[in-house]
C-alpha cells in the first residue's frame, strides 16, 4: 500500500509526523530574521526557551539531530580523541561515522543493558596518557534508548556515571532525541535530567512532531564552538524562525501529550503477545517504541515488515527477527487496534511470496 495513502498505519518512526493545522498557522505567521547575524527572533525565542527548561546558559538550533549531536562531539573533543558510548548508540550505529569523517574522533563501543551503560561497564576503560594511544575525552549516552529498546536512564545511573566522567576529566553529552518521552515516562524533570551533562540535544521532529528541527544545549563557552561547526558543517540557517515556530509550538502543547503515544505503545504490545510466532515483552514498553520478534520458522523480519506494508502497516526491521513499531501523534487508539489482526493476516497467509529477503536497513530514526 503506498504510505501515502490515509488508510495506511505508519508506525515505521514518529519522524513519519506531519505538523497539525496549528503548527502550520504558528509556522506561516511566525516573525522572522537572519539566524547567522542572530537576528531571527523566533530562533532566539526558542534558544532561550531551551536554555529555560533545561538549566543551561546557552543553545543553537539545528537542522537535525544528527547535526546537533555532531556539533556537540567537535565541542568537546579534537581530532585523534575517542569517546566512550554504548554499541547502540545512535551516534555510533546510525549517523554515517560523523564522529570520524567531521572530528576525527573514535568511538569506543560498550555493552550494557537495554542500550545504557553502567559504572562497571565504564570502569578502567579510559585510555592512559600515552603517546601510542588516543585521548579519551568523551561520555556519550543516550536518553531514551533507541535501538537498546525504548527505554530511559533511572535519574540516579545517569548521575553516577556522568559524575565518574566529570571526576576522571571526561565531558558528557546526551543524545537526548527523545528526551521528552523520557521525562514523561520517568516522572523526572527535564532540568534534573539534564543537570549532570555537558551538552544535550533534542530532537523536535520525533514525537514532539515538527517538519524538521534539533538544538543544542550546554554552557556559552561549547555553544560557542558548536555554532562555529554548525556553520562548517554546512548548517548555516537564515530565516529559520518559520521552522523555530513549530518547534516553540511544540514545546508548549506536545510534550503532555506523549503520554498517549506510550499507553498507545504498551496497548499495542500486550495485543502483539499472544500472537503465536510472535515474542514481545510488554512489561519492556517503558515509551513509545515497541519491539518484538518474529520466529525464525514462520520468516525474517524483513519479510515481515513486507508483507505488513501490502496490507497497510508500516513497522520497520531491526534485525534478523527484530521488528520496531513507534506510535506517535499521526496514530491514534483506533489504528492501533487494527495493527495485530494485520500482523495474524499475514503470518497465517505466509511469508513464502517474500523468499529472496533478507535482512535489510535498520529501523533507524
């Protein structure tokens, strides 16, 4: 089915959003300027906005979450560094090597459950000073954790490892592209969660469900660098503010609201858990994204999300049998019901049509 069509249920990313006819009247009617001179004043709202919520003195908007991340790496670290994240982590797995090809940065992968590192984990893996070796400089978490499951640091193991980093003289940054989900989910504040990190990036064009969008928090001195790399890294913006618009509208009327997008999610996994060939654990449904697996016998998970798609729902591969769904504002309590008894249809038509697929890209925003 073709994912334009208003019968199909996209639950492939919560990037699928399209803004609300408000958002596009905040968007259409917001007060423009020139970013690069800091003159756009809904750009500057919205920075200010950021620095509020968060408890940091300064913030940059972006054009993307890959881009602010990346901002956020050449703030902190020069070329030949490397920095620890999880083997999870987005900045690692999905952003195309940016930390190698922008800073010349290496990243030194970690385990740790459901996509979270740990203090034993961290213990003894930063580098000596030593000429033969790189320079470890960098802590890099991800919140919530996205290919690790969906799920959100407890307040206190982020704290604990982020103050190990600090006492060995490392930064932190946190790849907060669904940090809301996690405030909502955890009960925390966002400033709370924020506090022990250097820098943070947020990403606006997830479940908060703007067109496009990202920023960058931390103190003036790294804002100060970042803005400098956002403008090398090709980002420069101009009138930005019409895009700024729906991030400041976003802010003030999305964030309660994901709420719906995780009990939407948890609903959906304790349907999907009864389905024979099907394996999910809906109790590991902390926000908005839902894994599950598909036996080995009945097809992979490429092969599946084919045949969902023929029959209108769109739930992307995340492995050999590892599917994700992500609900989100585009998908309501009414679509979600639909969603098993698509999944039943096609296991029981069989997967035999899609033979020749194997394993194909990763569900990755």
């Amino acid at each position: 089915m073709d994912p334009h069509s208003p019968a199909y249920i996209d639950l492939r990313s919560d990037t699928k959003t399209k803004p609300t006819p408000e958002m596009l009247e905040a968007m259409m009617t917001a007060e423009l300027g020139d970013d690069m001179n800091g003159e756009d004043p809904t750009v500057n709202r919205l920075e200010a906005m950021i620095c509020d919520m968060l408890g940091k003195e300064a913030a940059v908007f972006a054009c993307s979450g890959t881009q602010s991340n990346q901002m956020g790496l050449r703030s902190h670290c020069l070329p030949g560094d490397e920095l620890l994240i999880h083997e999870l982590g987005h900045i690692a797995m999905f952003e195309g090597g940016g930390p190698a090809i922008l800073s010349g940065v290496s990243c030194r992968t970690l385990t740790g459950e459901k996509g979270m590192l740990n203090l034993d984990t961290l213990r003894g893996k930063i580098r000596a000073d030593d000429q033969h070796l790189c320079r470890t400089r960098l802590l890099c978490v991800e919140n919530t954790t996205n290919a690790g499951g969906g799920h959100y640091y407890p307040l206190d193991q982020l704290t604990e490892i982020c103050d190990w980093a600090h006492e060995n003289g490392l930064k932190t940054h946190m790849d907060g592209a669904r940090i809301f989900n996690a405030t909502v989910a955890a009960g925390y504040s966002i400033k709370d969660v924020c506090a022990p990190l250097d820098t943070i990036s947020i990403c606006f064009s997830k479940g908060l469900g703007c067109p496009m969008g990202s920023i960058l928090a931390g103190s003036k001195e790294e804002i100060a660098k970042a803005r400098r790399s956002r403008k090398v890294f090709g980002g420069a913006l101009r009138q930005a503010g019409i895009v700024a618009a729906a991030c400041v509208y976003a802010l003030e009327n999305n964030i309660e609201r994901l709420q719906q997008d995780h009990d939407n999610a948890r609903f959906l996994a304790e349907q999907l858990a009864p389905i024979e060939g099907i394996t999910t654990n809906p109790a590991e449904t902390e926000t908005n994204l839902v894994f599950f697996d598909i036996h080995p016998d009945l097809g992979n998970a490429m092969q599946l999300s084919k045949a969902l798609h023929e029959v209108g729902v769109g739930i992307g591969a995340m492995g050999q049998t590892r599917l994700r769904a992500c609900t989100h504002l585009d998908v309501d309590r009414e679509q979600i019901e639909q969603v098993p008894g698509a999944v039943r249809e096609v296991l029981k038509a069989g997967l035999e049509r899609f033979q020749g697929i194997a394993t194909g890209p990763y569900a990755r925003g």
